[in-house]
C-alpha cells in the first residue's frame, strides 16, 4: 500500500473562539467544555479521506502568542484553519490580519486555508452574519464553514478539516 501523505495543520484565531474545542470535536467527536486557554498542543490523527488515509498534525495554537511564535507556527504548517466565533465581532476582524501574516510568511501566496466561523449554535448572541463569512472567505478564496463545537450534527467540523486536507493535497 502507498505510504500515506502527512499533513501539517494549524488553527489559528483570537483566544477564545473555539479552538481547542473544534479540535477536540474532530478528534473525539466529543465537546469539552474547558479546556486550558494557554495550552498549546499538537495531535496526530490518521482518516480516510477520499479513499486515501491521511496522517495529519494538528497544531491547535493558544491564540496569544508574539509575532516570532505565530510566524514560526505558520512557517511550520503546510494548510491553516483560521477560526472566529460569530457571537464576537473582534474575533472575526482578527480573521484578515491573520492572513496577511500568513501570506507574507508562506511564500509562494495562496496558502491552503479554511475559514470557519464557530458557535453557530449561539444564534441569539450572534454578531457577525453568515453572509459576511462567506464574502470574507471568497477574498480570500478559500472555503467557509459555520460550525458549532458543541452541537455538530451535519460534522462539519470533520468536513473543515478533510477540505483542508484536500485542499493541502492538491497544491
Ligand atoms: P480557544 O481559546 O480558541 O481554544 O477556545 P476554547 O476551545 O478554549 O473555547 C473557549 C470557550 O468557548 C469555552 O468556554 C468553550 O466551552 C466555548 N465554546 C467553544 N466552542 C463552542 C461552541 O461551538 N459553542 C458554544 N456555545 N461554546 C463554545
Ligand atoms: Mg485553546
């Protein structure tokens, strides 16, 4: 059988928006409710994407690190996840300022990348439209997920991180 690809993950998003619980939701399929905000951590999951088993690291960042550390993380990943939580706007302005870090860092430009706006299930508390998303995510051309960590029933959390793979495979 072939070897399978390796792919390198990050998550990157204002501290507070769901990181680690997009993370453990994929990994587990379950919600945790807290998680340490200043931990750092990286996992190793294997998944059949596509009729291919994909071995992938996943980086799930603190969301309060320096410049030196956020540019060595994105030198480090080969496809990046970049998540604000639609019940706060600021977390959603951090979204572009993320990718104009990652495309100076990353060179060549069009870096593999999904945007996702997490805690859909907040309705009522909402903040940033599902349209804004979408627009946010055609300048930067790449695909956009409303997800919630906690009530993920269609799984699109699984789906943001197979189309990053795919998207990662593809280049
Ligand atoms: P991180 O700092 O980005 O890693 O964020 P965490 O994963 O630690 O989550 C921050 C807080 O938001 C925690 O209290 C979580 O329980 C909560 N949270 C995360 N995802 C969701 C979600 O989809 N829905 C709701 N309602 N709360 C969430
Ligand atoms: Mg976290």
């Amino acid at each position: 059988m072939a070897k399978s690809p390796e792919v390198k993950l990050a998550v990157f998003g204002r501290a507070g928006v769901g990181k680690s619980a997009l993370v453990v939701r994929f990994l587990t399929k379950r919600f945790i409710w807290e998680y340490d905000p200043t931990l750092e951590s990286t996992y190793r999951h294997q998944a059949n994407i596509d009729d291919e088993v994909v071995s992938m690291e996943i980086l799930d960042t603190a969301g309060q690190e320096d410049m030196l550390q956020k540019e060595g993380h994105m030198r480090w990943g080969d496809g990046f996840i970049i998540v604000y939580d639609i019940t706060d706007r600021g977390s959603f302005e951090d979204v572009a300022p993320l990718r104009g870090l990652l495309e100076e860092v990353k060179k060549p430009k069009n870096v593999p990348l999904v945007l996702v706006g997490n805690k859909a299930d907040l309705e009522h508390a909402r903040q940033v439209g599902t349209e804004e998303g979408e627009r946010l995510a055609a300048e930067m051309a790449c695909a956009f997920y409303e997800c919630s960590a906690c009530a993920d029933e269609g799984g699109c959390v699984a789906e943001a991180f197979y189309e990053l793979c795919r998207e990662v495979r593809r280049r």
